[in-house]
C-alpha cells in the first residue's frame, strides 16, 4: 500500500489545488497523508524534520530572486512602463494582427524579468481592445497571453531571468545562458506552434462570424481598456524597455566575464559552505541584474512613480505568496522523496531511458511538473532527488551540464499547465473566461507546444551536443 498512498496523495493535491484549496495549507497535508501509508515514516516527525526544513532552504536560496522580480515588476507596473511597451507593440503590429500583438507584448515583458501576474494584469485591457477592433474571440485571449508569457520566454530563450531558469544552476553550475542555441531553436518550436494554432483558430472564427463575442465583464477593465488608443512615442518606447535590456546585459557580463574572471577562493571556506564558485555565479548574477535594473527604473522614472516606497513595499508583499506556494511545494516533494517507496519511484523514473539521461531527465520533471501544478515547484522536487544521478549518467554519456540544465528547464514548462496550475487559473479569471471556453487553446500552446520542442531539443541534444 506504499506506492499507492503516494499516488492517492497525488491525486489528492491535484485535486484540491483545482478546487482552489491554497497549497501552503494543502502540501503539507498531502504530504502526511502520504506518510500515514508507511509504518517508518512517523507524521510529526516527517513535518518539522522533513518538510520544513525543505521549505527553508528553498527560500533561502531563492527568496531573492522572487523578491527583486516581484519589486521590478510591480515598478514596472506602477510607473506605466509596462503599459507603454504593451501599447506600442500592439499598434505597431495592428489590431488585424492581435494575435501576434499580444504574443510579443508579453514576450518583452516576461524576458525582461516582469512577473507574469503583472504582465497579465498590464497586458489584458490592450489584448481586449485590440481582439475587439480586429474581430478576434475574446475566448482566445488567454492562450495569446500564455503562450507571450509562460512558454518560450520562461524556459527556452538563454539568459532569461525567470525563476525556471534559476534552479537548474546551483545543481549544474551553469548560468542563465546554457545552451543558448538549442534554446533559441527550442523558443521557436513554442512561438512557431503556438502562433500557427491561435492565427488559425482566429481566422476560422471570423470566417463563421463569431466575432469578439460577448462584451468585456464589469471587473472594471472595460475603462481601463479605453486607454491603449493612445500610442506611445517613440523616445517612451525606448525609455521602457531600457530597464528589461540591462536585465540581459548585466546577467550576460557578470556570468560570462566579471565573476569567471574574480577570485573566489574564499567560498571553499567553512563559514561559506565551502562552496564550489560555479554553484553561485549564475545565481549571483541574476540576483545583481534584477537589483540593477530596478535602481535604473527608479531613476528613469523618479518623476512618474508618484510614491516608489510604496512600489516597492508592495512588490515586496507580492513576491510572500508565490515563494511560499512554491516552497511549499518543495517540502512535499522532499516528505515524498524521504519515503521508503520513493526509491522505487526513482528507480522507475531514472529506468524510463537510463543510457539516455536527457530523456529520463524531461520526463520526469514534466510528469513532476504536471502532478504539482508547478514548473518550478515539479523542477525542484525532480533535481532535489535525481540531479546528482543524472550527472553521473550525464558524465557517463558524454553530456554536458549546459545541457542538462537547458532540457531541465524547458521539461518543466510542459504537463506544469494542466487544468490545476495556479497561473492558468489566475489568468482565466483576469480575462474573465472559465476553462470550458479557453483552455484547449491554452493546452496546445502552453502544454503541446512546449512538449514539442523539448521533445527536439532532447533529439538534437542527444545527437550534437550542447550548443
């Protein structure tokens, strides 16, 4: 009965999470249930030994990447930056283009570090006027804004700042701009497949007629739509988009350059873990780009943010609750993997394929990923147990940790965004749209599609090597 109170314990956290149970409450029962199937795993003990101290080291290593990315987002958000980059894309491509207008709004927002949330948010009232003028279903705005924000722009393209891109490099000593080309090919598979589905979808819509459909629900983004008329100039373009540039630019020298080139010697000492440096560089350098391109916000736009304390204690707030969804999902995993059935699990996973690592790799994160509901939270579980396995199967092979990382990364954007995934559920309700109408468009674009092109890059991977 072990394995299958894990299974049922699954099940169960889908379940409830759909049902709209918060997971701080949810994993960590899940979790004990789970353990009342097995006679060594004690509850109280499994809790505070297991569990928390899971929760713990995930936030001290990532909390600050949540933290700065919520700050700058919300920076973004408040000074009008976002709206300003939203607006100009959209009209530049036209409204008979929303489709695409929509995709690359959201693209620039997310590759430069703003939260999705935010992005959804900022991008919502454009995407409504713009599918309106051009005949577009509302039903297809969500997909647009997935497919803009959570695909290619959080796993695939090198040097994005996403929280998908991060974890991989303390397991692999990579940086953000692992296997840069295959990623690029990767990006293209997910917007190529994405762009083809929602165009298509689009056209054979107004060929029947359909329209934009009903009129914009009243949770009071029917004003704030009126807006996006207005197109920005040029010099504001630019002024907005500054900021998300030395997002990439900082990430890129630091990582490259800067710290490669420093003397880190000191972090073999004791009193700093006795830290390998290729551990910690790609993990530093994120942390200072965000850092750095917020004190750049906030002297671009000192006379627009009409009260930046409050800005920044806001984002500040705003980052509590996905770090800790997120954490808390960790712990799960790390109670699930400290039970006496979870190494029959590993051993079926790493068994799926185990001469090729690559492929053991994006199964298991994807089938991870889609269990908890999370891409980040599915990465963590999965690399927590496995990642010193698939190294040595890595080694063994001949594959490179870039590589690794870079497959690591696009397998969690797959099974991540299942009916149950927090993100999916947040944005239907920003669109005003429920899942009968909507998510099959945002299944081919944000599940489908991402599983293609991780499919391919395991292929190429496989067969050239990391690039």
């Amino acid at each position: 009965m072990e394995i299958p109170g894990v299974v049922v314990s699954l099940l169960g956290l889908m379940y409830f999470a759909y049902r709209g149970i918060n997971v701080l409450v949810l994993a960590p029962i899940m979790a004990l249930l789970a353990c009342l199937f097995h006679a060594d795993a004690p509850l109280l003990a499994s809790y505070t030994q297991v569990f928390m101290p899971a929760l713990g080291g995930y936030l001290l290593q990532y909390f600050p990447v949540f933290l700065l990315g919520s700050i700058f987002g919300k920076l973004m958000s408040d000074s009008g930056a976002a709206a300003v980059i939203g607006r100009f894309v959209a009209f530049k491509l036209g409204a008979e283009r929303g489709v695409l207008a929509v995709i690359v709004a959201c693209a620039v927002l997310t590759y430069g570090g703003v939260s999705l949330f935010v992005v959804a948010f900022s991008v919502y009232p454009i995407a409504a006027e713009l599918f309106r003028a051009g005949r577009i279903p509302k039903r297809l705005i969500p997909a647009a804004i997935a497919l803009g924000s959570f695909t290619f722009t959080m796993s695939a393209l090198p040097g994005t700042p996403s929280i998908q891109n991060a974890i991989p490099m303390p397991f692999f000593g990579t940086t953000a701009f692992a296997a840069p080309v295959l990623g690029v090919i990767g990006a293209i598979v997910m917007f190529g497949v994405g762009y083809l589905w929602l165009d298509g979808r689009a056209r054979r819509a107004q060929r029947r007629g359909e329209g934009y459909g009903e009129p914009l629900d009243d949770n009071g983004t029917a004003d704030e739509a009126g807006e996006v008329r207005r197109v920005p100039s040029v010099p504001a373009f630019v002024k907005a988009v500054t900021p998300l540039v030395m997002v990439l630019l900082i990430n890129l020298a630091l990582s490259r350059w800067v710290f490669p080139a420093m003397d880190l010697g000191y972090l073999a000492e004791t009193r700093f873990g006795a830290t390998n440096p290729t551990a910690v560089i790609g993990l530093w350098s994120l942390i200072a780009a965000i850092f750095g391109a917020i004190l750049l916000h906030l002297i671009l736009y000192r006379r627009q943010l009409r009260s930046p304390v409050a800005a920044i204690n806001e984002g500040t707030f705003g980052s509590m609750l996905p770090i800790f969804n997120t954490a808390s999902e960790v712990g799960y995993g790390a109670t699930i993997a400290a039970l006496s059935s979870f190494a029959r699990i590993r051993d079926s996973l790493l068994g799926l394929a185990p001469s090729y690592p690559l492929v053991s790799e994006a199964l298991s994160i994807n089938v991870l990923a889609g269990i908890t509901g999370s891409a980040s939270g599915g990465m963590s579980i999965a690399l927590e147990a496995l990642a010193e396995s698939y190294l040595q199967l890595a080694d063994a092979a001949g594959v490179s940790p870039e590589l690794l990382h870079r497959v690591a990364t696009m397998a969690s954007g797959g099974f991540d965004t299942l009916p149950h995934n927090g993100a999916v559920i947040t944005l239907l309700t920003i669109c005003g749209m429920n899942h009968r109408r909507s998510y099959p468009d945002i299944a081919v674009v944000s599940v489908a599609g991402p599983f293609a092109a991780a499919c391919l890059v395991v292929l190429l991977g496989s067969l050239f090597g990391s690039f």
